[in-house]
C-alpha cells in the first residue's frame, strides 16, 4: 500500500520460505509482480503451480477467478468466455457473490469481442444477482460497488453512481485505510467506463498520491482503464509519477 514493493517482495519471499505450498502467498507475489513491473510470467508459473495442488470446492472457485482476472489483463477474452461457461450455475451459487461474477465476467469478455448485445444480456443477469445481494447485506460495500459497475456498463449513470456513492459512506478512507481506497480505485472506475474523464483521472491522481493498490504499472495494464488511455491527462499522470518509480 505504501509502494515500498522491495520490502513487500522481501516479505512474501520470506513466507514463502516458510510455506512454499501456501496458496495466498503465490497469489501475493504474482499481484506485486503486476504492481511494479506489469510481469505476468509470476502469474502464469502460479497457476501452473496450483494445477498440482488438492484444493477444496471454495478454492477452485477462488482459483478458476484468479484465471478470469488473470486473462482479463491480458485481453485473452475467448478464453475469459470458455471458463465462465464452463461454470454450471448450481455449482457456483454455493458460494455468495460467484454466480454474479461469472456474468460480470462474461460481459466483460463479450464487450471486449464487440457483442454488445450479448454483453448487456450477462450484464443484466449479473446486475439481478448483485442487486438481490445488495438488499441481503446492505451494509456490505462490496456487492454495492459491483452493482455500480454493472449498472455502469448498462449505460444507467444515476443508478451507478448512487451505488458508487453508498460503497464509499460503508467503507470510507478516513475509518479504513487499507482497503477503503480499494473501493475508490473502484469508484474511479465506475467514472471510467461512464466516460467521465475528468472526474475517474482526479480520483486516481488522488490515489497515487498516498498509500493505495494503484500503481502506474496496473494503470498501464489493466484495461478498465481503456476509457482513458488516450486522453492527454492520463498519459500524463503516467509519466509523471512513472518517473517516481
């Protein structure tokens, strides 16, 4: 969070001498290999790595996310469409929030393909899921954030950002700072694909200004941040705080 990436290295490599099987370090260590450098080869030696080792109904899912997200960066979105299908939807309502994910994720893959017909429809069915969720466990900012993207990729600008605007009053920067700017890298990107510009490349300026998950690599990388790739503002907070690190 606070970008000292030698000493979080060092870290992970340490427990990792202790505990060279333990799953959530691997999946430490590949994020920070995308934080600093934007290097997928950890990522893709963890998930080989994970083939090999027994886990539990709830980690394979956890796993079969990690492959989505992990493609995603990559803009591999056909392989991003055969995973998600491949999930039957009674095996993931097991586990609160997969179901949903699983459309989100294939709206994300349709749109990247140019269906946007077949993109709304997985966006409609994933916006019915997190909605229902939202109403379970209103106080949970995550399943408020997530329907503020849907709704967003909808093209439903009020609702997005009213959604938006809840998750950061559960989860505020000022009561948690490890991971309410997690949820404001997320609002960031509610405003992105909205095609707010002016308002996603302050919040993220605001972001790389103090301790955050938001780095210029993941910036680079990821494509929720294709919305602005071209605008002049966005290249520039590229280069300068790229030019910090």
């Amino acid at each position: 969070m606070n970008r000292d990436l030698d000493a979080a290295n060092n870290t992970v490599e340490r427990a990792l001498r202790l505990n060279p099987q333990g799953v959530g370090l691997w999946v430490i260590k590949a994020k920070l290999a995308i934080s600093e450098k934007g290097d997928l080869s950890i990522g893709e030696k963890m998930l080989e790595k994970l083939k090999s080792v027994p886990l539990s109904k709830e980690e394979k899912l956890k796993y079969l996310g990690g492959r989505v997200d992990f493609l995603l960066l990559q803009r591999k979105y056909k392989d991003v469409l055969e995973i998600a299908e491949s999930c039957t939807d009674d095996v993931l309502t097991a586990v609160p929030g997969s179901l949903a994910m699983k459309y989100f994720a294939i709206g994300l893959a349709e749109k990247g393909l140019g269906d946007d017909t077949k993109a709304r429809e997985a966006f409609l069915k994933a916006k019915s899921i997190f909605a229902e969720q939202a109403k379970l466990k209103s106080d949970e900012p995550e399943f408020h954030i997530h329907l503020a993207k849907v709704n967003a990729w909808l093209g439903d600008k009020d609702a997005a950002l009213a959604e938006a605007q809840r998750a950061m009053e559960l989860r505020p920067e000022s009561r948690d700072a490890f991971e309410g700017p997690q949820i404001t890298a997320q609002v960031a990107e509610v405003y992105s694909i909205l095609g707010d510009k002016d308002e996603a490349i302050e919040m993220l300026e605001g972001l790389l200004n103090r301790p955050s998950e938001v780095t210029v690599a993941t910036l680079k990388l990821d494509p929720a941040w294709d919305p602005l790739r071209n605008d002049p503002r966005f290249q520039a907070l590229l280069i300068k705080y790229g030019a910090k690190t």
